[in-house]
C-alpha cells in the first residue's frame, strides 16, 4: 500500500495559506475577537509555524490588509493603462471593486472594517486606507487633468473611496441589487460630477 506523502509548501505558499484563513477569522470574528491559535488551526499549522511567519496578530493582520489593498491597486492601475475613454475607465474600476466585494465577501470587509477595540490595529487599518487613497488618486488624475497637486483631487479622492465602502457594506448586508444595478447607482452620484469637473478644467472655468 502506497504511503501518502505530503507536499512540502513554499514559505510563500504557506504564508498565503495562512493569510486566507487570518482573513476568515477576522471576518467572522472581528481583530479583537480572533485568536491566533484558531488562525493556526485553520491554516492547520501549529503555533510556533504561525509565529514563524508573523510574530504578532498585529503583524498578521496588516499582511492581510496590505495584500487585500495592493490586489485592487494592482486591478485599477491595469484597468487605467487599459485602452477607453476615461468614463469607460471609471466604470470598469467601479466594477472591479465591486466583483472584488461580491466574490471576496470576508475580504471585503476586513479591508473596510475598522477594528474598535485596539488601537494599534485601527492606526494600521488607517495606514492601509491611506495607501488606498494613493492608488485612487492615480486614476482619478487622469479624469481629472491639472488638478493632480490640488486639494480639490484629495477631496475628490476621499469622498468617492468613502462613498464607494459604504456602499460596499450596504451591499454585503443587502445583498437583493445586482453588481450592474449597483455599478449604476454609482455612476449616478458619481461621474456626472467627475464629467462636470472635466469640463470645467477643458474650459478654464
């Protein structure tokens, strides 16, 4: 009879295996309400093997934000090298970030959950978010040309990233609309000031 040999994992592979079951736990639990023990057990590792890779839930949990974070970054900065008008740009990232939500729910809101209780853990949500912010301006400089230095694109930038996690959370607790009826709903609020704000820097006004 044929032992069974178990395949031995990548430090990178393990690492993954163990932010997938960290953004489970923090879903379900909340960051103050999840263990590291049950994030070993999950990953089925042993504790010393979780500490190995991240010395401190603190650490963990900013692995998981900052890889939830830089997947989107990575999804909007392809999406505005992309070929389109910047209104086809714009509704394609909406898009993006709302597949991101319906198909990755438990990511979904640990990235957009601010964690209460600790406040260690909510300065480095609050660092994650900002980091947010920066790959939002990106696309948003180009819908809005000569305005990249401005308060008027930071302000725009964090009025549209808030607008759209709210959303986002309705959504995950409201789940009857469409992403498509969603997409449209934002696009209502959203891009007929994007447009006017173009044309406003096209006529000088």
């Amino acid at each position: 009879m044929k032992s069974r040999v178990r395949k031995r994992l990548s430090a990178e592979e393990r690492r993954g295996i163990i932010i997938e079951a960290a953004v489970s736990a923090f879903a379900r639990d909340g960051y103050d309400g999840t263990k590291m023990d049950g994030i070993a057990t999950r990953a089925e590792i042993t504790k010393p093997v979780l500490y190995d890779h991240f010395p401190s839930k603190q650490a963990l949990f900013l692995a998981v934000l900052e890889s939830i974070r830089d997947s989107l970054i990575a999804r909007g900065k392809a999406i505005a090298q992309d070929d389109g008008s910047p209104e086809q740009k714009f509704r394609r990232s909406i898009d993006a970030f709302l597949e991101f939500v319906e198909q990755t729910p438990d990511a979904a809101r640990v990235l957009l959950t601010v964690p209460a209780g600790d406040p260690v853990a909510a300065k480095l949500s609050r660092e994650v978010q900002a980091g947010a912010s920066r790959g939002i301006s990106v696309l948003l400089a180009e819908l809005l040309p000569g305005r990249t230095s401005s308060w008027h694109l930071r302000g725009t930038t964090e009025f549209l990233k808030e607008g759209l996690h709210a959303i986002a959370v309705w959504w995950l607790d409201n789940p009857g609309p469409t992403r498509e009826e969603i997409i449209e709903v934002v696009l209502d609020v959203a891009w007929l000031g994007l447009r006017h704000g173009r044309a406003d820097t096209a006529t000088g006004g």
